[in-house]
C-alpha cells in the first residue's frame, strides 16, 4: 500500500510532461493560429468593476498590450489605439530573460557551463582588463550582472574592448551593465555554432508557438515579438520549463539558480531575472542597497523580466499568474519598478474580492500601506499617504541617497485609518530620496524623486 500510494503522489507531482504545475493543471495553447482558450475573471470571483480603472491607468501610460493569464487561459486582452494582437514590439531588456534561459539551454546540451571563463568564447583581450583580472570574468557573472566592469563609461552598451574597463574583481561588485549582458549573445554563437535566432527558433519557438525575433540596434540585441509571444514563454516559465508534453530546458539546476538570489550583492537578482518578496533589492545606477521587497504590492514569489519604458513579463508561481505589458512610459528608468508597483495597486483592485489568489504577506499591506507620493517627480512639496490596519507607532522619515536622515514627518503612535502629511523639500537639493514608514514591527519604502533644475 505504502508503495502504491508513492507512485501515485510521483504521477502526480514529478512528471513534468502532462502540463502540471504545482498539482494544478495548466493549459497550453496551440502552436499555430489564433486560439487560445479563456476564463472570465466573474468566474475566478474577481472584481470585473475594477477593470475598467486598470485599463484607464494603463491607456494613460501608453500602454500598447496588456495580458493576464491564470492556469494558462487568457483573464485578461487588451490593445490600446493601433496596436492589434499582431503588432510586433521590443521587449527592452525583458529579453535578458530570455537570453538567460538559452544559456541554460547550452548548459544542458554541453555547449558550455556557465563556470566558463568568457574568454574562452570571446578570445583574450575581449576588455581592457588585466588580463588574470579578465580571465576571472565567467558566463556567471555576465549572468548576475557581477563581472566588475565599469559601468559608469560613457556609453556603457558598447561592447567593444576600449569600452570594458576594469572596476572590482568579478563576483564583489553588482551593477547593470548592459555591455557584458550583450556579449552573451556573442558567447551564445561561439559555443553552438549557431546565431541566437537560429537556436532560439530550433531549441525553442518550432517548439511552443513563439514567434519573434533578437534584432540588431546599434550594440543592442533586442527581442521584438507580439504580446502573445511574450505571455506565451511566461507559461513556459510558469511551468518549470515544460511546453505541456514537450521539454524544453530541463536542467532544473540550472533554472533554480536563474529564478533565485544569485549573489549576496542585489538579493532581488537571479539570472538575468528580477524576483520580488527578497530582503532588500538594488537598482540600475545606484551603488546603494534599499531594504524591502522591490515590488511591496506584488505577490513575493513574482519574478519578472523588466525593460525600458516598462515592457514587462510577470510569473507568479503560487497564483498561476502570467502578466505581460508592452508600450511606452513615462517612466524611462531601465527598471520601471515604480510604475510596476502602481500597476500591482491597479490589480489587486480587480482581485480584491478573490482575497485567497493573492495570500497575505509578512508585513501585509493590510498592516500598513505607504502610497505613491503625488506628484513624484516634485519640486518644492510633496503629499506623502499612508493607510494603517490598526493603532501603532510610526516613524516615517526621507533619506537621501546616502542613507542620511534629511527629515522626520511623523514619529508617535497613529490611529488606524489613512492619513497625509506634506513634505517641504524646498531646501532639499534635486535627486532622489527615500521616504521610510516603520509602523510597529513593519517597514516599507519608496523612492520620491525631486527633479534638478527646478
């Protein structure tokens, strides 16, 4: 009996071939054509009447395609002004998701290992390092944006020689750095014998129903693709890999390490990847290290492929959930991780009444909620809001970057409810600070921006 009931909990859970996800069951659209099977959000007992808000923020932030999957089926579509279910658009550098799982793919076909020395693909000399400095550099750190290179040059997307300087010795430093990610691709060619498109299209697209392709643009590789393509390998993530029956990259090694902390540097960094619910997070352009989850709104098993101009793919695996947006925004930074918290805001309204898909998080907002300033970027003043579950003592103070205390708003025991307080930063010089709310044992934080030369 004993033995009966453990093959039965392996068929269950263990064979990734059947389309099942953590003892779910997912659905995988056809390879070809239009279909795609759909369930109302009325049916998931979500809220329907706050759709139209979500749509309305998005179509302010020239939003271009938005999806939202559960188990696989499409809740959510939608296309704003021109743009069709077939109109082709960048993904930025959400694409380094993608470029991260053909390296596992490599890996696990023996092209390469991800210990390689880079120099190995890409020749010596392929920066302007020492040489013993450069050779220390491996596929690993281009990986986790670790390889010590300067990331402050003037054009820090050249992958050219000259371009690469050295900064700190590979692995002790984590910066973005567009360049060494780029070279991946180089090293990608180098190990298969393949241009990236041809693998991608045999190891993966003839194999799940993606379309698209990696394009040239200057130094830039970019993937550019429809919406659905994007949702479409979200699923593929979602479920560990597999295309229903068909596996795709099985190194599950290899995808743990992709889709979790990477290095002790950015906790919220996996493999060309961004995960939610960590420590404490860091971000492109900044040597400073911000504690909370990078995305307090957000699920905090999300992880996520991120670019410019908020193109973005999401995967929640305890939810099931794919979300995918592509456009423009006004929100430039190369991590639009401010615009993905009010996006998550937006959401969890139209989930609300479903309170058991988006479970409660240690320091649930439901203790205390710190809200986007308005405006942000500001001038002179600010409204800071917060919103607390029950009585408690707060302190809610602003930092500068250097983690210097520049003001205290409020410090004392605050009833429950929402409340405002301005910020005067008159006499604040511009750039960008951190407004920091510890409400009993919980603390959360948001950056506020105050434009220069204003």
């Amino acid at each position: 009996m004993a033995m009966r009931y453990l093959t039965l909990l392996y068929l269950v859970t263990g064979i990734r071939g059947v389309g099942l996800c953590w003892g779910q069951s997912l659905y995988f659209p056809p390879l070809t054509g239009q279909a795609w099977d759909t369930i109302s959000p009325r049916t998931l007992g979500w809220n329907p009447n706050q759709i139209d808000s979500l749509y309305d923020f998005l179509a302010q932030n020239r939003t271009k395609a938005f999806l939202l999957l559960k188990d696989g089926k499409i809740v959510l579509e939608w296309y704003f002004g021109n743009f069709t279910r077939d109109s082709v658009w960048y993904w930025a550098s959400a694409g380094k998701g993608l470029t991260a799982f053909l390296v596992g793919i490599a890996q696990q076909e023996g092209y390469l290992r991800i210990t390689d020395s880079t120099s190995r693909w890409l020749g010596a000399g392929w920066t302007q390092a020492p040489p013993e400095k450069e050779a220390r550099i491996t596929i690993r750190h281009q990986l986790t944006m670790t390889t010590g290179l300067d990331d402050e040059v003037s054009d820090p997307y050249c992958t050219q020689p000259a371009c690469l300087l050295f900064k700190a010795d590979a692995g002790t430093r984590w910066a973005y750095h567009n360049a060494p990610y780029t070279l991946l691709h180089t090293v990608l060619e180098a190990a298969t014998g393949k241009t990236v498109n041809q693998y991608f299209y045999q190891k993966v697209a003839s194999q799940t129903g993606m379309q698209g392709a990696f394009i040239q643009v200057g130094y830039n590789r970019i993937f550019v693709s429809n919406a659905r393509t994007m949702a479409r390998f979200g699923l593929l993530i979602l479920n560990k890999g597999w295309w229903g029956q068909t596996p795709i990259l099985t190194d599950t090694a290899y995808y743990r390490q992709m889709l979790t902390p990477s290095q002790n540097l950015n906790q919220a960094y996996g493999c060309l990847w961004w995960l939610n619910g960590q420590t404490s997070f860091m971000v492109p352009g900044l040597q400073m290290v911000f504690p909370g989850s990078l995305i307090p709104s957000a699920p905090p098993d999300m992880v996520s492929a991120l670019g410019k101009n908020a193109q973005i793919l999401h995967v929640i695996p305890s939810e099931r959930l794919v979300v995918v947006r592509l456009g423009e925004s006004p929100d430039s930074a190369q991590v639009p991780y401010l615009f993905v918290e009010l996006l998550w805001q937006r959401l969890r309204a139209v989930m609300t009444p479903a309170a058991s898909l988006l479970p409660a998080r240690t320091g649930s907002h439901q203790v205390a909620t710190l809200y986007p300033n308005a405006p942000n970027p500001f001038t002179t003043h600010t409204k800071i809001t917060f919103e607390l579950g029950q009585h408690l003592p707060v302190t809610l103070k602003v930092y500068d970057l250097r983690g210097q205390e520049v003001a205290i708003l409020w410090e004392g025991v605050v009833k429950a409810g929402k409340h405002e307080l301005i910020l005067d930063a008159a006499n604040l010089p511009a750039g960008i600070y951190v407004c920091a709310l510890r409400a009993g044992a919980y603390e959360t934080r948001r950056l506020l921006i105050k434009r220069a030369g204003l």
